[in-house]
C-alpha cells in the first residue's frame, strides 16, 4: 500500500518537471521575453495598485486638509470676535469703573459711548450689583421683574471665580423689559470687578450681551466643499451651540456624536468610526471657551471620483501592458550573446572615486553601442561623485550664509522715525541714548563679517535692541538678564537671541500694558549651553508651537524676518542636528524659547574652524576641542 503512494508521487513529479521543461525558454531570446513580460506585468500591478492607493489617499487628505483649514480659519474668526468682546469688557473695566465713581454720571456716558462703538456686534452692556442690582445698561432698558440675575449661570460663574472672565452658551435674554429686549438670543461675557459707589467700595458684575445671529450667519456661510460634510459648534461636553440640522436633532429626527467629536483632540482624524460610518472628523478647540468646532467629512465625498479614475488607470495599464509585451519581443529577437558577457563586464562591479570598471564592447552595433554608452555614463558619474564632495561642502557653506542675509530694514526705519520724533519733541538726551544703542547694535550685527561671535556680544546685541525697544513702547515691559559668567566667552552663532526677544515682545508682552516682563537666563550644564528667553506674555497652542519650527512655520515668519525656524536651521547647520530651539508655550500663561548649543570656549583656533563652516564635536574628556594642531 505504501509502495504504491510513493510510485504515485514519483510519476506527479515525473509529469511536472517534464512540462517545465517544455514550457522552459531554450533561448536568451525566449528567456528574455518570459522574463521581461512577467516583470512587466508584476511592475505595472504594482505601480497601478501603489497609484490608485496613493491618489485615493491623497484625495482624502486633500478634502480633509480643506475643510481643516475652513474650520482654522473660522474658529480664528470666532476667537477673534470673543476676543473683542473680552477687550470690551476690560476697557469697561479698567478704563471707567476703575477709575470713576458709580454715582458719577460719566459712568453712563462712557457705558453709552462704548456700546455706541460696539453696537454692530452687542445687544447690550450692564453693570451689576453684588446682590444683583442693575446699576447702569446700554441701551437703556428698564429690568424684568420677572427675570432674577442673581440666579443665572454667567452672574454665579463671574462672582465664584472672579479672576476669570466667563463665557455662556447661547441663551435667550430675558433681563430686561419691553419687546425689543425680549427674546433675542445671545452669548454672554461676564466678569466680577471692584467698583466705587458713594465712595464707598464694592463688589459687582459686568455683562456684555454679544448677538447670537452674528455667530449663527458666520457658521452658515461655510462652505464644505460639496463632499456632503457639515460643520457645527458645542460645548467641550458636547452640548450643541450651532448645528445646520438643529431643529431636526432637538426633534429627535436625526442625531449626532458631539459627545464623542468632543473628546478628541484638536487635529484632523481620519477613519473615525462616527454615526455608524467611518468617516474624518477635524477638531478645533476656540479659546478662550473651550467651545469644539467639528467638521465632518464623509468618505462617500470622494469615491466616486477615485473609482473614475481608477478605472481610467485599469484601462491605461492594459494598454500599456499590451505594448510593453510587442516591445520586450523585439528587444529580446535583437539581442543574443554579446549581452551576456556585457552583463559579466559590469556585474557585481561599483563605482568608487577614480575606480572605473571596464565594460565590455562587442557584437552587434546595437550591443556595441549600448557597451560604449554605458562606460561613457560611468565615466561621467565618477567624475560627478568627485565633484559632489566639495560641491555639497559649498552648498552648505552658501545655506548658511543666506539664512544670515535675512535682515527686515522696518526695524531701522522704526527706530530712525522714534529719533527724529524724540529730537523734534526736545528729548534730547533719548535720542543720543538711542542712536548709541543703534550704533552698537548694528557694530555687533556687522561684527566685521564675522558669523560667530562670543555669547556676551549676542547678549549685548539683544540688550541694545531691548532699550531701544522699551523707549519705543514707554517701557511697557521690563527685560532681566540672569546669565552665568560661565557662558559669556563662548562662541555662537550670530543673532540667534535677537529674533526670539522680538517675537517676545511684539506677540508675547506687547499687549500687557505695563505687567511685561521677559526674562534671559544663561547657564551651563556640562558642555552644554542653554539660553532661555522667557516671557509672560500671551502664548499659544500646541498646534501653533508644533508647526513653528517646520517649513509651515517659516511661511508665516515675521518681525525682523529672520524667523524661529531661520535661527534653529543656522544652529543645526553650524553645530549639529542636536542643537536649536526648543519651545514650550501654553495659551495665557506665556512662551519660552531654550537656545541649545555646545560648549565651545572663544579663542583663534576655534574660531577659524567654525567660520570655515566646519560642525563642532566633543573630545573624550568632554570639552569641545578648540586647536587647529
């Protein structure tokens, strides 16, 4: 029984090495042509496959990336309305219940004057009372006796936590009489505030009432693309705000997974599984609420068009493949043996510096031909590999350069206008302080050509920028310089401290009034240095932090125009990769930006192999190495 099962398994074999072997091309022609059409036909599968996949993905990305920058663009708009509002409520703030009595009647003036400038975007402004009186409104209007402030959420969110300012969801207003005032929907800003009244000092709230339907208009007009997505807008707990199908979901007809869209994160998200469907769901988080914009998009937006073209594609490809098998059979009837020992010539054979392999040249003139273009092309491409060492070495040189070249001359013609106006006002003695300071800061940003520079020369050049910049801005903010002596004669790269001291003052402290304050600290840490610049200014998001030192963030640089990601790019180019910037920043609590590099003491031979364009190492015993021996 099992002699028989094994001569049935010989003779199986038996059969199929004999149709292999009629089936086995006898020829190179034959091989070629065999070999040639399956590696086509595997090529194109592989290619169309890699296609359709990579157009369909990227079709996906590129109406996700477009409603992502719709709903950046609109929260930005949002935000910046609410930021309006929240400016209008400090100008009220600080500008009249600080420093009037409530008992003046200019309190009710300035009210007025305010609202007057507002009215386009305000329903009404109002001060209340501790125990909820209404002390003063604009417009003026009579209070609902039948609506108690003393028990609405924006009048118990102000006065339990009256450091902050607080915003509530749309509601209906209903604090003040007569039909004009009665239901209209709006969004509410409130924050407590010490006032004055009789002299005698107290506590109260401030309501600025914003309307709702100018919000409502701004989310309406979006457009999504005609991909059959939508946007809407709720609260971090996902409580509807705005929504285009509202009524439809209040009713119960429809729904919708706010709750979920809340819990992500801001970005976009790809491949949610979100109302039974997979589709993209893009987040963005508005300051200053923690209020969610989502935007929803659905796959079904772009499948028809990838299914077109991948049809298109199957159809190019079995065309293309029916052409390639005509010309593999051509190539291989014209080829015979000389290619094999062209192929010995040049198998297992590289290029390196003046190492040429010498091809064989014989046969047909069509193999000839071949042989003599394939030893001029590796005779070329020795020659580029020789010129590609110094030629790369000089296009770093060029890199750096450049990024040192970037210089916005708005800061000069600033500071040259502060001077003719300080001399033209009798501040004699501002303008000579102010001219010296320009005078250093432009010797040190010179610094006779030179690209490094000693650490307390970057210092003192940021410390002349800062006085010039104080006396532009009537010391609005306050620099401190804490930096170990340590630090001071060691080498960097030229204005690396300058720009980030501009974007701290201009984006950072600016806007605080005199509550300013920027802090440079210097230190060591083995060898190692960091400079931090820190300030108390209003900071960013993450996602903002994250794209400053990309390609994206160097788009949207400004100020001196050399930009964060100019000063990373300059210290990696010098020092090494694991040099730069770093950034930590959180919104409303300020920015702070580490200057990374090596410890390199200042002397001749370092100098001259940094300037040369040559990247610093670290010798065994741990200081940076410093001689040209």
């Amino acid at each position: 029984m099992g002699e028989e099962t094994n001569k049935e398994k010989t003779g199986g074999r038996s059969l199929i090495k004999k149709i292999y072997s009629r089936l086995e091309p006898r020829s190179i022609q034959g091989l070629l042509l065999v070999s040639f059409t399956i590696v086509t036909v595997l090529s194109m599968i592989f290619v169309g496959t890699t296609l359709y996949s990579t157009f369909r993905g990227r079709l996906k990305r590129a109406y996700a990336q477009g409603n992502d920058a719709i709903v950046t663009q609109t929260g930005q708009k949002l935000e910046s309305l609410l930021r309006d509002m929240r400016v209008l409520s400090d100008t009220l703030n600080y500008t009249v219940l600080k420093n009037l009595d409530l008992e003046d009647e200019k309190v009710s003036s300035d009210l007025e004057l305010l609202y007057e400038s507002n009215k386009n975007d305000v329903v009404s402004m109002a001060i209340y009372s501790e125990e909820g009186e209404l002390i003063a409104t604009s417009p003026a209007a009579a209070p609902n006796p039948h609506a108690n402030p003393c028990e609405q959420d924006w009048f118990i969110s102000a006065l339990l936590k009256p450091e902050n300012q607080h915003f509530t969801p749309p509601h209906v207003q209903n604090l003040f009489a007569g039909k004009d005032n009665m239901g209209r929907w709006v969004i509410s800003l409130s924050s407590a505030s010490y006032m004055t009244r009789g002299g005698r000092p107290e506590n109260g709230v401030i309501l600025v009432d914003m309307d709702y339907s100018y919000v409502e208009a701004m989310l309406e007009n979006i457009d999504a693309g005609g991909s059959g997505g939508y946007f809407y807008l709720c609260t971090d707990d996902g409580d509807l705000i705005y929504h285009p199908r509202y009524m439809q979901i209040a009713s119960g007809l429809e729904s919708e997974d706010s709750s979920l869209a809340a819990g992500l994160t801001d970005g976009i998200h790809q491949s949610v599984r979100y109302g039974g469907k997979k589709q993209t769901v893009i987040v963005y988080t508005v300051s200053y609420t923690g209020w969610k914009l989502i935007s929803i998009v659905p796959e079904r937006g772009f499948l028809s068009e990838s299914d077109t073209t991948g049809y298109f594609l199957l159809l190019v490809m079995q065309l293309t493949l029916l052409m390639a098998i005509l010309l593999n059979r051509l190539i291989s009837s014209r080829i015979s043996s000389p290619i094999r020992l062209l192929t010995a010539s040049i198998r297992d054979k590289e290029v390196s510096g003046d190492q040429v392999p010498k091809v064989y040249i014989g046969g047909s003139g069509e193999v000839r031909y071949l042989g003599r273009t394939l030893q001029k092309l590796l005779n070329q491409i020795s020659f580029l590999m020789r010129d590609i060492v110094s030629e790369q070495e000089d296009k770093r040189k060029s890199e750096l350069d450049a990024l040192q070249s970037q210089i916005n001359p708005h800061f000069l013609y600033n500071t040259l206008d502060s001077i003719v106006w300080m001399i033209e006002g009798g501040r004699n003695k501002d303008a000579v302080f102010m001219v010296s300071q320009l005078a250093s800061l432009f010797r040190i940003s010179l610094s006779q050509g030179r690209t490094i520079i000693r650490v307390e020369e970057e210092l003192r050049h940021a410390e002349n920028y800062s006085n010039i910049q104080k006396i532009r801005f009537r010391n609005s903010f306050e620099t401190i310089f804490d930096v170990d002596k340590d630090v001071l004669n060691c080498c960097t790269v030229k204005l690396v401290i300058q720009p980030i001291l501009e974007n701290a003052i201009y984006y950072g402290v600016k806007e605080l009034g005199d509550e300013g304050r920027i802090v440079i600290r210097g230190r060591r840490e083995g060898d190692d240095i960091f400079i931090e610049v820190e300030d108390n200014g209003l900071g960013m998001q993450y996602s903002q932090v994250e794209q400053i030192l990309t390609e994206r963030g160097r788009r949207h640089a400004k100020g001196s125009g050399v930009g964060l990601i100019n000063v990373h790019s300059r210290i990696r180019l010098r020092f090494g990769n694991e040099y730069g910037l770093k950034i930590w920043s959180e919104p409303d609590e300020g920015t702070k930006v580490t200057i990374h590099l090596p410890y390199i003491p200042y002397n001749d031979g370092n100098l001259r192999m940094l300037e040369n364009g040559k990247p610093r190492g670290k010798d065994p015993a741990g200081d940076a190495t410093g001689s040209d021996e």
